[in-house]
C-alpha cells in the first residue's frame, strides 16, 4: 500500500499545484509588494505585463521569479533579471552565497509544522463528522472536508508565510533584515500587525478549490488501485 499511498499523493499534490500556482504568485507579490490595490489589480497587471508566464531554496527561486515584474521577451525593454529557475538559483549563488539559497528556511518550517498538523486533522474531523459509521466519506464530504482544511491551514500559516517571502526577497536589498524576529518587529513597526494577514483572502480562494481537487483526487486514486 505506501506505494499507493505514494503515488496517489504525487498525483493529487500535482494537480493541487497546478491549480493553486497563479494564485501563488498573486500571494506572493502583495505579500511583498506595496504597488497593487488589491487581488484584482494585482492579477490584472501580472497578466497585462507578463502575459501567461506566471523545500527552502525550491520556494525561494519561485518566490524571486514570481516577484520578477519585467515584461518577458519586450524588444527594446531591459531583460528580466532572472532567465528562469537555473539562472535565478546560479545568480543567487554567485551574489549571496550558498547560504542564499536558504534565505527564510527557519520561516518556512515553522510556518509548515503546525500547519501540517491542522492541515489533516481539519480534514479527518470533518469527514468523520459528515460520514456515516462504517461508510468511506462520499465525494461531496471529501471535497468540502478538503477545502475547508486547506482555508484552516493557511489562517494559521499566513502570518509566518508572510515573513518569510519577505525575508527570501531581502537578499536583492542587503541588510533588508537581520533575522527572522527583525523582520516581524520592522514589518509591525511599518505597516502595522494587519501586515502579516496580507494575502489571507487569496490564500484562502486558492486554498478551498486546490485542497479540494487534491483530497478528492488521492481519495479516488487509492480506492482504484486497492
């Protein structure tokens, strides 16, 4: 069964990606920009300037891309800083050393322990709750149990995903900060506590229909190779 269990996961986590990558990058440039007025504006001109090209240095190589505003391939503009995932990890190294490449890891773990955690027991209680004794959750109880589970998951990650796509975007400012705690304190003292809820909605739009698709798509892939 563990080979099951994996592949159905390696599935279902593709395809929650899949889904959830443009939201991502929305996330990612209000978390850490002050340019845009909100999700619609944000999303409106990431598309009208780029087009469709929307584990710690996996996820700070695809922040550092998804807050790259040039406009690709533009005769007569200024090349994107960045030509894709190689370069932006080569660059990282040449320019920030190898220790770069872990910008914001501490960040990162802590915001995925505990959110792991609430992640699968959010779902587990809810399938538990709507499901019959002694009967497998229907697809409809799945759903919801995963959606809800993905939007319970990120009200606790939100605050520490926050600073820590601040922090993996400082290395393009040297000293931007200090640390980890540095970062809250200055992010507080600037902008106010409401700055660490900053993508929260967006978070939670992504988060229902991707953890749905996800919890469904595992569920249904087990059952078809028991």
């Amino acid at each position: 069964m563990p080979a099951e269990e994996f592949m159905a996961g390696w599935v279902s986590g593709a395809l929650g990606l899949v889904l959830g990558h443009p939201f991502d990058t929305v996330k990612v440039r209000l978390q850490t920009q002050n340019k845009y007025q909100g999700i619609m504006d944000c999303m409106v001109k990431t598309y009208r300037h780029e087009s469709a090209y929307c584990l710690a240095p996996f996820d700070l190589i695809k922040v550092r891309l998804q807050n790259q505003t040039e406009p690709r391939a533009q005769l007569g503009g200024p090349p994107p800083r960045y030509r894709g995932p190689v370069h932006c990890a080569a660059c990282i190294l040449r320019e920030e050393g190898p220790r770069g490449l872990f910008r914001g890891a501490w960040a990162l773990m802590l915001r995925d322990t505990p959110t792991l955690g609430i992640y699968f027991v959010t779902y587990e209680w809810l399938c538990r709750q709507y499901t019959p004794e002694g009967q497998t959750p229907s697809s409809a109880t799945v759903l919801v149990a995963g959606g809800f589970a993905g939007i319970a998951s990120w009200v606790t990650a939100t605050p520490l995903d926050v600073v820590k796509s601040r922090m993996q975007m400082a290395g393009l400012e040297r000293g931007a900060y200090q640390g980890m705690l540095d970062c809250i304190v200055r992010s507080a003292r600037q902008e106010g506590l409401g700055v660490f809820f900053r993508g929260l909605l967006i978070n939670s739009a992504r988060a229902f229909p991707v953890n749905a698709v996800t919890f469904l798509s595992y569920e249904h892939l087990l059952l078809a190779w028991a």
